[in-house]
C-alpha cells in the first residue's frame, strides 16, 4: 500500500515517505493468498464506490489487524468505509 501513498507524491514527496515510514518503524504487511477472499468480500461489499485492490486491502487488513489510522489522500472512500466492528477510520493525511 505504500506504492499507492507514494502515488500522488512528486519524488521528493516520496522519499520523505520513504523516510517517514522507516523512522516511525511502521510494520509492512505483506499480503498473502489466504487474505484474498476476505479482500474479494470487502471488494463485494462495497459496490457503489467500485474501490480499487489497494483500497479494499487495506479496509480488510485494517479490520484483520484492528487498526483504524490510515496513511490516505482519498477522503471519498475513507469516509465512508469502516472497520468490521463498525469503527471509522482516522485519516492520517489528506
């Protein structure tokens, strides 16, 4: 998910990510098989705002992990999404 914070950065934008994420010791996840089906559930709960993998991945490992601060610039979709035990998510950057 990193590939899709880093999207919307100039390079210098993404280096301080880069640097960012190292400093404050943030865990990567990486995804595996066994998370695609509950990922396909979150693609098929939300059909109205048609997300994208990166989006639905990270509303289910969100859910999995029970975290609820999320790194995104998307206000629309984060918004309206929310964890499994109906908790919103803090939008970390807009």
């Amino acid at each position: 998910m990193v590939a899709e914070a880093s999207f919307f950065l100039d390079i210098p934008g993404k280096v301080a990510l880069l640097d960012w994420l190292e400093r404050q010791g943030v865990i990567l996840h990486e995804l595996t098989v066994a998370e695609l089906p509950a990922i396909r559930r979150t693609l098929q709960k939300y059909p109205d705002l048609a997300p994208d993998f990166t989006d639905a991945a990270l509303v289910t490992l969100a859910g999995i992990h029970r975290i609820n601060p999320i790194i995104t610039v998307d206000v629309r979709d984060f918004s309206t999404d929310r964890l499994s035990d109906g908790r919103p998510f803090e939008r970390l950057w807009l």
